[in-house]
C-alpha cells in the first residue's frame, strides 16, 4: 500500500476511509483521506463506471499526498 503523508495542514497523521459495497445499505463505493487530528480532508470519491476498489483507494491517496504542504 501507498504510505499516506502527513497531513497538509498540521502535520498529523492521516487514515483512508473507504466504503464498501457490503457495508451498511448502499451499494455506493467512496474512498477519502482524512487527519486524525485535525479532520481536514480530501474530497469524496467515487467510483468510475467499473473501477476497481483498490483503484479508486489510490486515486485517494494520490489526491491526499499532492496536497500542498
Ligand atoms: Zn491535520
């Protein structure tokens, strides 16, 4: 797995929150990055048409690591 930077706002360290198809009610896929600190976060995103999972995991970790800091 890709390692997550320090958050870009406090430097805090930062988890992937993912959902999945079997969780809860929705069928809805999303993965995001979020600070345990300071709970800035990357924007929601979602699936593209067939996208994998783990595709749609590093798109948000690719977002969340070129932030600026
Ligand atoms: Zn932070």
């Amino acid at each position: 797995m890709i390692a997550l930077n320090p958050c870009p706002k406090c430097g805090g360290k930062a988890k992937l929150i993912r959902g999945l198809p079997n969780m809860g009610n929705s069928k809805t896929r999303y993965a995001l990055v979020q600070c345990r600190v300071c709970f800035y976060k990357t924007p929601t995103l979602r699936p593209e048409q067939d996208e994998s999972s783990e595709s749609l995991k590093n798109r948000a970790i690719s977002l969340w690591n070129s932030e600026t800091r």
